[in-house]
C-alpha cells in the first residue's frame, strides 16, 4: 500500500477518461444517461453489467471520488451524499428502527445532536450521551439487546475531547455493535479509524476533504455489503445525493489534502501554544498540547498531527469573547472550518445553539468558549492578529 501522501495525490485508479485521453477526470453533468439499445438497458438495471442509468442513483464523477476516499480511509466502499448531513441521515435510517438504542459521545455538532433528537421525537429511537473523555469507560453498563449503534465524533467538535477508538471498538466488536465515527476534524491524513477497528467514517467534506470552503458534501465510508445496496435504496430514494460539479470541487480538494493537513495542524499548535501562555486566556483545548487531558491518546491515534481547530475561553468569559470576536481582523466571524482561511464563531450561540442552556452545560460547551478554525495563513500574523485582539479586552 502507497503511503497516504501519494494516495491523495494519485488514488485508487487512474483517472484518465479513455475516450478524450483528459489527465483529469471529467464533470459528468447529466441527470441521465442514455442506453445503447433495449438489451443494454436490460443488463445495467439488472446489475449485471456496470453502467450508469440516472443521476440519482450513480454518476461516474461522484463514483470516483466515492471511491477515492474509501481508499484514504481503508475501507471498502464509499457514499458520497450532498452534506455530512445527509451523510448522517441516510446512515441512520439505514441502521436504526423504532425502538432501537444509539450510544454517542458528547459533545457532537449541534446539527448531529439535533438529528438524534429528532430521531428520538419522530421515531422512538433511544440515544444515550456518554462525555467523550469517559467513552469507552461507561460504554460497556449502557449496552444492552436494543443497541444498534454507537458513535462517536473525535476531536469532538467544539470542545476537542478526544475518544478513544482502538478501545471503543474492540467493545463495539464484542458485542456485534456497529461502531460509527464522524472523522471530520481529522481526516484520513491524520487518523484512520477503519484501521482502527471502526465500521463506519463519516465525513462532512464540507469541511477539510474540500478545504476551500466553496461546496457542501458528505461521505459514509464503510463495508460494501451495507453501503452498495444504499445507494440503490437509502440514497437513491432519500435523494440527498452529492451533485457532480461539487464531487469535482472535492476531488480538486483532496489532491492537496496531504499539504494543507501540515500547514494547519503546525499552525494550530504555534497558535494553541501562544493562547496557552497568555494572561489573558483562562483555558486552551487543543489535543496537541501536553496537558490536554487525553494527549496521549491523540498521540497514540492521531499520527502526530492534531489538525486545525482549536477552541479557548477568554477571561472574562461571554462578553469578552464578543470582544475579541470582534476585534480579530484574519479570521472571519463565521461557522464551519477546515477552509484555508482562518474561521473563529462562538459555539453556544451559533454552532451549538440547537443545544440548551442545560445540555450546553452537561456536554462541556461553556458559554465563553470560542472555536478557531485556524487556516493556512502565517502563524505569525494569525498570533500577532490574536495578540493585538486580546489586548483589547
Ligand atoms: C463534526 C461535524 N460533523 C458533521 C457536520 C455536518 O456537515 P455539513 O455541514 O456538511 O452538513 C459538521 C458541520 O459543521 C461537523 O462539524
């Protein structure tokens, strides 16, 4: 197996399109496909000849970047869908029943958290929340007959706790449980939870797979059995398939995904280490740092590198996070992150605003924490911007 530098460069397969000799492979822009005769026609809806038929069930542009991120992650199949949303969603219709039982860590994104809740209101689905740090620890008193499904997000988004995959999973396998992880902070440069013991990745490739900040999209990554039959079923009827045009956008993305993952996690850490010391900063949570609670840990799955996002709390708490967010002339004031600028937002009001008061409580999100999503601009500047913003508080 190629080292994952050359992987994202050069993928699975060659993407040479055999009829014009194109180096990259083409934005297959059509809904449709049209079919050389009734008997072709017969053979591709009857699986047995490779073909495309409609847009909505599979285009030979998402078809390869599905399967270019499967072979980042080491796995055997990959769904690309139109935002790690959908990515979520159409795992767990797939997996879950009424009735069933979800084991998660906390925190999550507040959009996946809201997504559980609404699974638990519409659809008498059960979900436990374990704290992150803690997961593997508690998991084994929560299983029981109605589990389906555990999963977890690691680093969790905003508060970078970090899970424990390798023994998370040998407990998911000892019970037959699906183990899911959302593995967006840290991409397959980073850290590789199939290796790990994990069945499913999840990825909003919103994020840093596309690294731009131009397009959303998702991604299950995970055994062929259940994933090929989704895009047939789930996917295809759900429709919250990824358009060509933004595969294309990913695809672009990746070839440098290697590069950027550098850039951003040794910046992350020159910018980590300068909050850390500074009079200002009550706390910096940033998994490369020593005395994060679970740095050995990352050290152990991270490969090294601890990607970057980073989030810290300001003394004087809500107030005077609005100043510096106000203040800070780099980063933009905006949600998402893994773009190449630097992103900074307040997660109690806007990322995690579908969480309560109580529950922003229970899941460790302060009301003064702040989440940087430091870019590939020079560290320097960034600290420099940073400094000059703290000094106004
Ligand atoms: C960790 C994580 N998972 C999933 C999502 C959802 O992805 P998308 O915005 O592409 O739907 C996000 C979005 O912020 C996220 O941070």
């Amino acid at each position: 197996m190629k080292k994952i530098d050359t992987r994202v460069v050069h993928g699975p397969r060659h993407e040479h399109d055999p009829l014009t000799g194109a180096h990259r492979i083409p934005i297959y822009l059509t809904s449709t496909f049209v079919f050389k005769d009734t008997k072709h026609a017969e053979r591709v809806f009857s699986g047995e000849e490779h073909g495309f038929i409609y847009s909505r069930r599979s285009n030979p542009t998402v078809e390869y970047l599905e399967e270019k991120v499967a072979y980042l992650e080491r796995a055997e199949a990959g769904l690309a869908t139109a935002s790690g949303m959908a990515a979520l969603n159409s795992l767990f219709v797939k997996l879950l029943r009424s009735g069933d039982r979800v084991i998660a860590s906390s925190p999550l994104y507040g959009g996946t958290y809201a997504l559980l809740e609404l699974f638990k209101d519409r659809f008498g689905i059960l979900v436990d929340y374990i704290p992150a740090t803690e997961f593997h620890l508690k998991l084994e008193s929560f299983i029981d007959d109605r589990t389906k499904l555990i999963y977890i997000e690691t680093p969790a988004n905003p508060t970078l706790d970090i899970v424990d995959i390798e023994k998370t999973a040998k407990i998911s396998k000892k019970y037959g449980i699906p183990l899911a992880v959302d593995n967006t902070f840290a991409t397959p440069i980073i850290q590789r939870p199939i290796e790990l013991g994990a069945d499913f990745v999840v990825h909003s490739m919103t994020k840093y797979l596309s690294g731009h900040g131009d397009t959303l999209a998702g991604i299950i990554c995970g055994p062929a059995d259940v994933l090929k039959p989704m895009k047939n079923k789930e996917l295809r009827f759900l429709g919250g398939i990824l358009s060509p045009f933004n595969a294309y956008l990913v695809l672009r993305g990746i070839k440098t995904l290697a590069v950027r993952m550098r850039k951003h996690s040794e910046n992350a850490m020159k910018v980590a280490e300068f909050l850390h010391d500074h009079p200002k900063v009550e706390k910096v949570m940033y998994p490369g740092l020593p005395d994060h609670p679970l740095h050995e840990v990352a050290k152990k799955q991270m490969n090294g590198m601890y990607s970057g996002v980073l989030s810290f709390i300001v003394k004087g708490g809500r107030e005077a996070g609005r100043k510096l967010l106000e203040s800070v002339e780099i980063p933009s004031l905006a949600v998402s992150l893994g773009d190449t600028d630097s992103l900074i937002e307040h997660p109690a009001s806007m990322t995690h605003a579908t969480y309560s008061e109580e529950e922003l409580r229970k899941a460790g999100i302060h009301g003064g924490l702040i989440r940087l999503s430091v870019g590939i601009e020079d560290a320097e500047d960034l600290i420099q911007d940073l400094d000059r913003a703290l000094s106004k508080i």
